[in-house]
C-alpha cells in the first residue's frame, strides 16, 4: 500500500516556502533611487546625502561625453555615457562627508569636477 504521507508533507513545505519568500521581500523594501548626472564639468546634483547601511540605486547618465562617478572611500567608479543610464547599486557603511570626482578624463575642467557625498546615521 503506497503512502499518501508524502504529498502533503510537500505541499505544506511548498506554502511555508512562499510565505516565508513572501515575508522577506516586504522586509526588504526597494533602494531609494536617486538621479545623478553629469556634464561637462559637473554633477546634478552637486550634493547627496544618504543614510548609513541603507541600500540606494544610483541612476547615473551623462549628457555630454563619457565620465564616470568615482567614490573612492565606497570602491565605487561607475561609467556614465551620453543619453544612457546605468544603474549601480551603493550601501554606504560608513558615516561622513566623502569626495566623489570623475574618473574618466573628460576634458579642461576633469580636475574641477566633483560632488559631495554626504552619509549620516
């Protein structure tokens, strides 16, 4: 005579794995998204504050030519080309103001092109 134990036992495993699925995805809200973009010799905008160990998605574009957004203090050194966007995900895990510059020389005014990155509590 065959078991019929086994079907049920999956099947309760099958709901817990949804719920428990279901569950972790509403604690684990979306990064906040934030638009940053870069000219010739510029970001807008020109200064971010973010929250420490929380998650943002930086929405990164430029309008011009080739840069990138370098956080040097966050390993970070995202490419932005002219009329593309690239989305880089970044959790700062420390507090205070941090340097971000371009790292894709970019013309005269490359070493005046900077923004503040400015992470709180």
């Amino acid at each position: 005579m065959k078991s019929r134990k086994l079907p049920a036992v999956c099947g309760l495993a099958g709901i817990f794995l949804v719920a428990t699925t279901l569950s972790s995805r509403a604690q684990d809200p979306e990064p906040k998204v934030i638009e940053i973009r870069a000219k010739k010799f510029a970001y807008e905008p020109a200064e971010i504050t973010l929250h420490k160990g929380e998650t943002y998605k930086l929405h990164l574009t430029s309008e011009d030519a080739p840069h990138s957004l370098r956080i040097n203090a966050f390993n970070l050194n995202a490419k932005m080309k002219a009329g593309e966007f690239n989305d880089v995900l970044l959790t700062p895990d420390q507090v205070g103001d941090f340097k971000a510059d371009c790292g894709v020389y970019c013309g005269a005014g490359h070493k005046t092109m900077s923004m503040t990155v400015h992470v709180i509590q």
